[in-house]
C-alpha cells in the first residue's frame, strides 16, 4: 500500500484512478471485499460506497464523491423552482393589496359585511386575514336600536364619575363604572 496525502482532520485523500482500480478489482472477482479492505486499510463501507457510485456510471461523482443526479429529474427540479417562485410572486402581490385594503375595510363595517358575502369565508378567516377581532365584525354588522345613547345623560354620569373618583382616587375604571352603575340602577 502507498502514501496517500492526508486532509486537515488526517483522513487520507484517495485518486481517482486509484479508486477505480479497488473497484474493478471487486467487479472482476479478483479479490472479496473483506480482503481488499484488509489488505489496503479501509473500511469496507468506503469501499462499498465506491462501488455503488461506480456502477452509477460516475467517474466524476466517485472522484467529489456525491451522487448523481439524472438530468431529467434536475431539469423538472428547475421547472418546479421556477413555478413556485412565481407562485409566491402572485401571493406577494395578493398580500400587499391586502395590507393596502386592510385600513380601509377596518374603518368600514358594511365593506366587512360586504367582504363576507362575496367570499363566502366564515366570519372568523376573514378577521384574521385583516387582522381584526371577531368582535370588531360582529358588533360593526349588529343594528343598534334607536335611542341606544342618550346624550342628555351624559352631564349626570360625568358628574356621578367625578364624585366617585373625587372620594376613592385609587378606583380603576371599572371599580368607577361598577359604583356609577349602582347609583343609576339605585335611583
């Protein structure tokens, strides 16, 4: 066996003639792959591993040691490459209208409403499309009766908040609410 250089981490760089001639040493029958990995100091799974490229027909794939790829099945790789990149340049589009539309469908209930009726998407697909709370779309389509706000109570309850908040600084709005409540239904 004869000096072979060595790589970085120490594991010998083998020639391709060299590796030929292991394996054609195999296919011949001259030698079992048992002796020729004894004789020359290599494991039988590197050995095996040429062979297999060798019968792939590689002289250069054995030599960079990867496998080879037919060239049909690289060309419908690039097909499908190209088809996807156009793909995700239709959806790329599609999202940026959708972000452009996005404030304008959430200041406007009835385009929600609209939306829904020409998607036909349930209500909850198209709140998370635009980025909107469930509750948002529910409450903007909800008619509200007449006389649901009365601005002519608005002076009471300021006036009945200030006084709660005057005596109890540290109530949060909803403890204020809660006593505002309470007097209103009281009285």
């Amino acid at each position: 066996m004869g000096e072979f250089p060595r790589k970085s981490d120490g594991r010998r760089v083998f020639t391709v003639e060299f590796k030929r001639g292991v394996v054609q040493q195999l296919l011949k029958g001259e030698k079992t792959l048992a002796e020729v990995s004894r004789e020359l100091d290599i494991q039988p799974s590197v050995v095996r591993q040429w062979e297999r490229r060798f019968e792939a027909g590689a002289t250069a794939a054995v030599a960079t040691n990867q496998e080879v790829v037919p060239v049909s099945a690289l060309r419908e790789a690039h097909q499908r490459i190209r088809e996807l990149e156009r793909l995700l340049g239709k959806k790329q589009m599609e999202i940026e209208i959708l972000q452009a539309a996005q404030e304008v469908v959430k200041k406007n209930p009835w385009l929600r409403k609209r939306v829904r009726t020409v998607t036909q998407h349930p209500v909850a697909v198209i709140c998370r499309t635009l980025r909107m709370a469930r509750q948002t779309a529910y409450n903007a389509t909800r008619v509200r009766p007449a006389g649901f706000y009365r601005r002519l109570d608005d002076e009471t309850v300021v006036q009945q908040i200030r006084a709660v908040t005057n005596s109890r600084a540290t109530y949060g709005y909803r403890r204020v609410w809660a006593m505002v409540n309470r007097t209103q239904t009281s009285s």
